[in-house]
C-alpha cells in the first residue's frame, strides 16, 4: 500500500544539526492544507518548519521537504479529536453524577474544562517522550549560489 506524502518547498533559515529550520513557500492554497497544523506562522506571516536534514543543507538552500499524511492525521486527531471526546465524556459523566456535584451545568462545563486542560498538559509534557512522530524529512536540496 502507497502511504500519502505532502512535499512542499521552501529555503533553509538555520541549520540545527542534523535538523534545518525552513521556512516555507508562501502559496495561496495554505488555507486549505492539512499540513497547516505542523506549520508555525511568525509574525511575518512565514510559515517555518523543523525538518529532519540528511543532506546537511546549509542556509539560503532551496529544498522540498516530505511528510506523510497518516503522522498529520494522527497530530490532528491527538490536538483537536481526542480533546473533544474527553470533553464530551467528561461533561456528561459529571452532569450524570448531579448527587456529588449539587451544582448545575456550569459545574459540569467547569470540571470539564478542568479535565481537558489536564490532558493538554499531559499531552504538552508526554507529546516528545511517548508520542513518537517522525519529523518531516528534507527530500531534495538545491544548494543556493554565492555571488562573489
């Protein structure tokens, strides 16, 4: 089975060992793009990504970097998809237990927040250690030509 790759272009901002901070492409089609949620706007506007660097691209290099579609399904699914179901089950488990919480929705809607927040910071602290997805990967280099 073929696995769905995003690969986009953009030029190397710094080298980090044997990472590369990109700085991608402005497109117009950004609004529209899954791999958005891996993409950190700077104020500018620019979107930069880490990438894993094979090739030791130095900066100022063009390059087109690699992702697949299953690591962003699975970041989208662990910020956004599972928030929403704890959310959902919380609120629920505590509006159901109504004699040990004699409050009203708003308690409800409170230790719900308080038990999402928790998993956010779970998730914030345990996200580099046990959840282990592949950074995207640099493809290709052009390297940048020094005018002398």
């Amino acid at each position: 089975m073929k696995e769905e790759l995003l690969i986009e272009e953009g030029i190397v901002s710094r080298s980090l060992g044997k990472f590369s901070e990109v700085v991608l492409e402005d497109v117009t089609d950004c609004t529209e793009c899954s791999a958005r949620l891996i993409c950190k706007p700077r104020g500018d506007d620019k979107k930069i990504i880490v990438a894993h660097d094979p090739f030791g691209a130095a900066p100022g290099d063009k390059v087109k970097i690699a992702i697949s579609g299953s690591t962003i399904f699975k970041s989208a699914f662990l910020l956004y998809g599972l928030p929403v179901l704890i959310f959902i089950i919380s609120i629920t488990a505590a509006y159901s237990l109504e004699f040990m919480f004699p409050g009203d929705e708003l308690t409800s809607f409170v230790i719900a927040i308080l038990i999402t927040g928790v998993y956010y910071a779970f998730f914030s602290f345990a996200s580099k250690k046990f959840f282990n997805f592949p950074n995207p990967k640099i493809i290709s280099v052009s390297r940048a030509k020094l005018n002398y």
